[in-house]
C-alpha cells in the first residue's frame, strides 16, 4: 500500500510540476504578446498621424496650384 501510495504522490508532484512550468510559460508568452500588442498599436497611430499629415499637405499644395484649367469647347482663341 505504501508504494502505491507513493506513486501516486510522485506522479501528482511531477503533475504539479509540469502544470506550474506551463502557467509560468504562459505568463510569459502573454507578456511578450502584450508588448508586441503595444508595439503595434504605436506603429498603427504613427501610420494614422502620417496620413492625416500627408493629407494635410496634398490640400495645402492643392491650394497652392489653384483650379485646374478646363477645357472649353467652341472657343478657338
């Protein structure tokens, strides 16, 4: 009865173990998942700020140039 009993603790110390090992992995995966998270999203605002920028820009140019000439029919002067 003893060395089944101590089987039994064996296997549910090495059960433990592993699932201590895994909690651990997973704490730090959802770190790393976290950072990269937060990584991306300043990239995504920086890419938004650009664009409204450029934005920006393409208007102040368009004022610049002024109106596009038209092309009128019917006048040959």
């Amino acid at each position: 009865m003893t060395t089944i009993s101590a089987v039994v603790a064996t296997v549910l110390s090495l059960v433990a173990a592993m699932w201590t090992m895994l909690r651990a992995f997973e704490r730090r995966t959802d770190a790393r998942f976290d950072r990269v998270d937060a990584h991306f999203e300043k990239l995504e605002n920086e890419m938004l700020d650009l664009r409204n920028e450029l934005t920006d820009v393409k208007i102040s140019i368009a004022r610049l140039e002024g109106p596009r000439p038209r092309f009128e029919l019917g006048t040959s002067r």
